[in-house]
C-alpha cells in the first residue's frame, strides 16, 4: 500500500505517517526507491496493537 493509501485507511494526513516513520513510529514499512510501501497486514497489526494499548 502506498503512504496515501495507508492515510487515508487511518483518517490521518500522509504527512502524520512521514513524521510517525521518521521517529519509528506507525505501522511498519518499507522503501523501494524513494518510496515508502506498507503491507495491509502489518497496518492491521499495529491498529490491533493500538487498541490493545500496545500490549501484546
């Protein structure tokens, strides 16, 4: 999934998940090129860990 798509999916700005990445933050990624990409699985990952409060 592309940052935009993964943006629009948690109702955040694009630029909300450039911050989260460059702190090691959010969901987890990858970069191919200058691009960042994101598994759907790892999104939903970090969504479930989120509201686990992180605990798992």
């Amino acid at each position: 999934m592309t940052r935009q798509e993964v943006a629009d999916r948690l109702k955040v700005p694009a630029k909300t998940l450039a911050q989260w990445a460059s702190r090691g933050r959010g969901p987890r990624f990858a970069r191919i090129g200058r691009h960042a990409r994101y598994k759907l699985s790892d999104c939903m990952a970090w969504e479930n860990e989120q509201f686990a409060g992180g605990s798992q």
